[in-house]
C-alpha cells in the first residue's frame, strides 16, 4: 500500500513538474502564462470523441423522454469500422 501511495505521489509531482516546465517556456516565449498554460493540449482527439459521444447521449436521451425512435449510431468503433469497410470495398469495386 506504501508502494501505491509513493508511486501516485512521483506522479503527481511528474505532472507538476512538467506544467511548471510549460509554463517558464511559455512566458520566456512572451507568452502571458503568469496564472494557467495559454498553449492548448497537443492531441484533443480523445476528448473531441468523448465530448461528442456525451452530445450524442444527450441527444438520444431527449429522444427515448419524448418516445420518438433513436436514429443509429455513427460515433461507435463498430460504426466507424463498418464506415471504412465499406469505404475499401467501395474502392476496391471502383477500380476493377
């Protein structure tokens, strides 16, 4: 249990160590970072998919409320899957 909580603490002190870091490259570039990073994250790609995933849940929660039939999916791994197979069938067709 020691181990866990050593090991939590390292990382946290990682991440704060990284943000300060951030943070002196930032206002040596002159950019005004004296109380939050002005830079954005580098890759929102996992947040992009979550955020619109909660939208879609919103979405369709409203729908089920007022009994009105839920359209399907898009934002799935399957559907996406799906999407992109029959993107390389749709070529692969094209091509013959």
């Amino acid at each position: 249990l020691i181990w866990v909580f050593l090991v939590n603490m390292s990382l946290l002190l990682g991440a704060e160590l990284n943000t300060e870091l951030e943070r002196g490259r930032e206002l040596q570039a002159g950019i005004p970072a004296e109380i939050q990073l002005q830079l954005p994250p580098r890759d929102t790609t996992l947040s992009d998919i979550t955020q619109n995933t909660a939208h879609i849940d919103e979405q369709h929660g409203i729908l089920l409320r007022h009994g009105e039939p839920l359209p399907a999916r898009t934002d799935t791994l399957i559907a996406r899957a799906r999407e992109t197979l029959q993107s390389i069938r749709a070529r692969i067709r094209d091509h013959k």
